[in-house]
C-alpha cells in the first residue's frame, strides 16, 4: 500500500494534486464530472478586489505541444466570490480551497488577500505577481525581487493563513525573486506561470489572439519548469508548488523531484475535465512501478 499524503504549510493533503488557477473554475463547475474530494485540494479562479470582464476575444489560440491564452483574469471580483462562490462550492468541496489573488497595485494585493484570508474555506493565498503595475510605468511585480517582496510583505502583514506567492518565468533570474520573497515572509513559492507566446493566422496576416500575445502553457513547458523549480529548490527552504505542462502521474514524479512538494494540473484540465482524477487515480500504480512506498520521500530526491 502506497502513501500519497504530503503537507503544505501544515494542512495535509491526500495527495499532492491540485488544479492550477484559471483552469478549474471555482470547482463547483467540475463536480458535475466527478467527487472533486479525491483532489488534494485546488486553486479557484484567480481573483481581483474588482470584478473584471477580460480581454476582447478571441482569447485562445492552439498550437504545438499547447496552447496560448490571454483571457485577462475575468472574475466577478472579490464580494462576489465571498458572497456566492465560495457558498456554492462549499455544497461539492469540503477541503480547504486555494485562493488564487490578482492585483494592479500593492493595496489591491493587500485588500483582496485580506478580505479572503478571513474566509473559513480558504486554506492557503496563492498571490499571482505576474500582472502589470500600473502604478510604476506597466511593469510586472514578477520580474524584479524588490517588487515581488514589496508585494509579499504587504500581503503578510495583513494575513495569518499560509501565503504562496506565484512566480512569472518571463524573467532573467527565477532564483533571486524567489528568494526575495522568502526574506520578505512567503510561506511558500508556486511556479511557473505561463511563458509569453503568440500565434499568426496566415489568412489574415496578424495575430490570433486579440491582445496579440498570451500565456504559453502545455506539455512543451515542462522541461522548462522542471528547470526553474530544481534550481529555486536548490536556494531556499519554503515549500515549492511546481507547474508548467504536467498531465500524466510521471510527471507528478518528476516535479516532486526537481523539489516540488505539490503540483498544479493546468492546461490538461481544459483537454479532458477528467485529467486530475485520472492522474489521482494513475499515481499508486506508478508509484508501485519505481518502488516508492512515501510520495514524500520523492520531495527534490533529484538533488
């Protein structure tokens, strides 16, 4: 008999699975499919202190190995999220949630997460730092290390529940904001948000995507993000939540050891609405496979 529990900043989870924000709705929507209890827990759709309606569309665009989006975080906001959302999935989901929190500026941050951490169904604050700063000339707070513990810290100071802050790829060194945000307080870092890419239709001659380029996720990701995560492993001591192209229990295998305590399952949700259930489902046989009795054991065993 196998052990798939692992534990994320003192809650455990029966098994590390967890479908990555943007991908899984606020749960409810995939309920209709299958008990969402099997997971180990999941991050709802990313949330702003406004309610946001998106991008112009067409949002998404395929392509080799994935697939590129920029639906631009359309949510009802955060009142609405506490007042229905949250009430509704509480019927389906009886686990600690993840909520996933967006911003444009430090106090958006601040007040969303401050507002969210008082909700019971909320276990842990996944705090995407890969939107643009309006209020410093339209740069992300993901790419510079001061930004991203500006950020954390004003998160913390207004929290008590676990914060993981959600790493942007775009940047030429992963390693020192991660570790900018542990010195300023996070609990724990998720990574990697999306790489930027854009499709071209050939018939008329200009992008696909209405805001030109998008997020680029997908199998073709991974090699990137098992990159990213073993090397962030390597410099701090918070736990790591690792994404980036995963969909078979394999490659739950591998992330776990570049040093990712926990995974999130992203664009295979929008392929199969069963993916997470069937990797849940898939991962005792393969841990059984390579002769691993404790999926703990696994946590940055490639080191």
């Amino acid at each position: 008999m196998v052990n798939t529990k692992v534990t994320l900043s003192g809650i455990e989870l029966d098994n590390p699975i967890i479908p990555a924000s943007g991908t899984f709705g606020y749960g409810y929507e995939f309920a209709e499919w299958y008990d969402i209890n099997c997971l180990g827990t999941f991050s709802f759709k990313g949330t702003t202190r406004d309610p946001r309606f998106g991008n112009p569309t067409p949002r998404i665009a395929e392509c080799t190995s994935g697939m590129i989006n920029a639906v631009g975080l359309q949510n009802p906001g955060v009142d609405a999220v506490i007042a229905h959302e949250l009430p509704e999935l509480k019927k389906h989901f009886r686990k600690p949630v993840m909520a996933n929190v967006s911003g444009f500026s430090i106090e958006d941050y601040a007040y969303t997460c401050e507002r969210l951490d008082k909700e019971e169904q909320v276990g842990w604050l996944e705090v995407n730092i890969s939107c643009p700063n309006v209020h410093g000339g339209g740069m992300s707070f993901g790419t510079s290390p001061e930004a991203a513990a500006e950020v954390t810290k004003a998160v913390k100071a207004v929290t008590t529940k676990p914060v993981y802050i959600k790493l942007s790829p775009n940047v030429t060194d992963i390693v020192s904001i991660a570790k900018a945000c542990e010195e300023a307080g996070a609990d724990g870092i998720s990574m990697i948000n999306t790489l930027m890419g854009m499709r071209i239709d050939l018939h008329r001659r200009k992008p696909i995507i209405a805001n030109k380029s998008g997020g680029f996720s997908g199998p073709a990701i991974k090699p990137v993000a098992l990159s990213m995560v073993y090397r962030v492993y390597d410099a701090v001591k918070i736990p790591i939540i690792g994404m980036g192209g995963l969909s078979t229990a394999e490659d739950v295998l591998e992330m776990m050891l570049a040093g990712a305590t926990a995974v999130e399952i992203g664009a295979a949700n929008l392929i199969d609405p069963m993916a997470s259930k069937n990797i849940i489902d898939d991962l005792p046989r393969v841990m059984e496979k390579y002769g691993i009795k404790n999926l703990k054991d696994m946590i940055g065993g490639a080191h």
